[in-house]
C-alpha cells in the first residue's frame, strides 16, 4: 500500500498559519493534498496536524482519500524535525510505501507523483526525491579567501544550452519504504534516485515574496486550463494526435555500433494513448520521418492513424478529420517543433512538451509539465480526460 503524508504545523513563523492561508483561490495545504488525492497510485492521504483550525480546513476539502490525523505537541514544536513526525506517523499505523509531501510545494502535481513512483519501483532503487535543474554557476570562497567556481571552467565558459546545470532538491517529495525509513530513521536511504521536476518548482514558500511568485505562477496555470475548457466547443475533443520525435522521444538520435538507429519511447505515454482510446478518442501520430521502428512503435501504441514523411501536417490532419466526419476544433494535437505549429494554431487545442521551440510555446494553449520523452503525452491525456469531465459537469 501506497501513502501519501503531509505533516502541516499551527505555528508557522514566517507566515502566520500559512499552510491554510489562501493561495489561488486555495488553501496552501489544498493543493498538495489535490494533488495526492489524484494520483492513482497512492490509496490514503494522511495530513497530520496539531492544529485544530487546519484539521477543520482539510476536512472542508471533501477529497476522498485525504484524512486528517493528530501529531503530538513534540513533533510540532519549532525544533523538531520532519523525521521525527514521519516516525511518529510510522510507528502508529501500517502501510509499505510512503511520500512525503511538503504543503509549501504547491507546484506539485499528480503527474509528478505519478512518474515519482514509477521511478521509485525501477530496480534497484530505495528511495526518490524530486529536484529541479539549475543551469547557474556556483562559486565558493576558498582557503586564502578567494573566490573559485565549483561548477565550471572560467576559461571554458560553456553556453547555457550545452550546460547540463546541477539538480537542486526543492523539498515537494521524498519516497521511501516504511521499512527502511524505521530502520535509517530518514526521510530517504539507500540507493537514491532523482526525479526531475519542472523548473518553476524551485521556489518553495517560507517567506512572503515567495508566495507572491507562486500564486502567480498558479494563476496562470489555472487560467490556462479554463482556456482550454473554453476552447473544448461541444462535443468536446474526439482525437488526439501526436508528433513522435520530440514528443514520444528525447529528440535523441542513438546509434549501435553497428549503425542501427535507435529511438528512446516513454512507456507511460502508451498508458496515454490506452486512456483515451477507452473514452472513445481517435488517436495517431504523425511524423515528417518516415522509419519502421515508428510504425512498429505505432503498431504497439495501437493507434488508429500513424501517417509518416509529413511535410504538411495541417493538411493531413484535415484528411483525417475529413475521414472521421468530426471538426479541427475536435482535435487536440501536441508537436515540439516550427513544422508543427500550424497545425498546433488551428486544432482546438495545441499542446507542446515543456522543452519545445519557444515560438511553438507561445502558441500552445497547454504546455506540458513533461519534456518530451518523459511522459508528455500521458500528461495530455490526463488533462484532456479532466478538460471533458469538467464540460461534462459544466453542462448539468
């Protein structure tokens, strides 16, 4: 059994009983605890307090996994540590895995949550913890009180996009085993992997200009999705297609030593795919490449369309749609690149990985949290599974 738990104080310093202060029409703690509650692979979200206020706040959330459990005056006080309320938590009630959630992460989303445990259950790994890339230059002040980089050659000053940047922890999530969090009395042990998160996650709220920089990054993201509520014209999206390289892939271009070309797919973008073909969504991928090892990843995918060596991609979206009797503003399309974005203009809703050329980013209704090949797709899936439902709701 899966857990998620998010430890919540009363007596927060910097800002007054901050974790049930509204943030984006919220409270804080509301949207780690949205978060948990929709990621399918955790069963119970626990919020521990010692607050009788916040408790009454949560238990307001009617979130049906969320339940609300005390924590003693020790582990609450201002010199405890988060350990120790994890331990507490673990000695008290059972279950095999556990994800510490920290409710100033309000950037936290299910997907995250979601490719935090598939990353936790690949072999060999312990424990996860979620970090987001910084591509910045560290200095630090040596012996004779010099400043010396720690990151990179001052006389070899590498340009940004070929700077592979550090992994900062930005404190969202941390996942390990009950078993091993007893025995190391750690929030992580053993052999520790890193699950990259989205760049504006780095800011957590501890302080009150924090709080400014995410409830606006939240408000945006919310308006984004009303937009693309919005743009779901009835009967709401009936097709979802899909650029392959850049999107299903890293982009990458890999080759055995033997020549043979080789391509990275995601495996949970095929989790994607299956969601929204048992909704009844058409699905297919269009590529200006024309390879087999597309049409076998197609076939595996069990697409309705893969059309290869696209040089129009409009068009050919304006033959399918033509195909299947049904409208481009039933059509939602994710691409990453300029060759895409007539076609991600004129769907109803164009998608594009976080890591897509800008010009594509600036006319993409949703941009994934994602990069490509690291999940984009089933991350659209989900959003449009939710934007339908939400029409759904919206029409009663």
């Amino acid at each position: 059994m899966n857990i998620a738990f998010i430890p919540v104080r009363g007596g927060s310093k910097s800002i007054p009983l901050k974790n049930i202060k509204g943030m984006a029409g919220h409270p804080l703690v509301w949207w780690t605890a949205k978060a948990a509650n929709d990621c399918e692979l955790i069963e119970t979200v626990y919020v521990s307090t010692d607050s009788e206020i916040i408790k009454k706040t949560v238990e307001s959330f009617n979130l049906p996994k969320v339940i609300v459990v005390d924590r003693s005056t020790e582990s609450a006080s201002d010199t405890a540590s988060t350990e120790s309320v994890m331990l507490e938590f673990a000695e008290n009630h059972a279950f095999d895995n556990l994800v510490l959630i920290q409710a100033t992460s309000p950037l936290l989303t299910s997907e995250d949550l979601m490719n935090g445990f598939s990353l936790y259950f690949s072999p060999g790994t312990d424990s996860v913890l979620s970090v987001v890339r910084q591509k910045r230059f560290i200095w630090k002040e040596n012996e004779f009180g010099f400043s010396e980089p720690v990151n990179y050659d001052v006389y070899s000053r590498p340009r940004r996009q070929e700077f592979d940047g550090y992994l900062v922890e930005n404190g969202a999530f941390y996942i390990t085993s009950r078993e091993n969090l007893l025995s190391s009395k750690n929030r992580i042990s053993g052999n520790i992997s890193a699950y990259e998160m989205h760049e504006n996650s780095y800011v957590e709220i501890d302080e009150p200009s924090d709080w400014i920089i995410v409830e606006n990054i939240l408000s945006d993201r919310n308006k984004t999705d009303k937009q693309c509520v919005k743009n779901l014209d009835s009967p709401y999206i009936k097709m979802f297609l899909s650029d392959c390289d850049g999107v299903l892939t890293d982009a990458g271009m890999y080759y055995s030593e033997f020549g043979d070309e080789l391509k990275k797919f995601n495996t949970r973008d095929g989790m994607g795919f299956s969601m929204l073909r048992e909704q009844g969504i058409i699905t297919g991928i269009i590529t200006s490449e024309n390879r087999e090892l597309n049409t076998r990843r197609a076939q595996k995918l069990n697409v309705d369309e893969i059309c290869q060596g696209v040089s129009d991609k409009l068009q050919v979206i304006k033959a399918i749609c033509q195909k299947y009797r049904i409208t481009l503003n039933e059509v939602a399309y994710i691409g990453d690149d300029i060759n895409d974005l007539e076609a991600i203009k004129s769907v109803g809703v164009g998608c594009c990985p976080a890591d897509a050329d800008s010009r594509v980013r600036e006319a993409a209704i949703y941009i994934t949290q994602a990069k490509g090949g690291e999940g984009a797709v089933r991350e659209t899936a989900e959003k449009i599974l939710l934007w339908r439902s939400s029409v759904d709701h919206s029409a009663e």
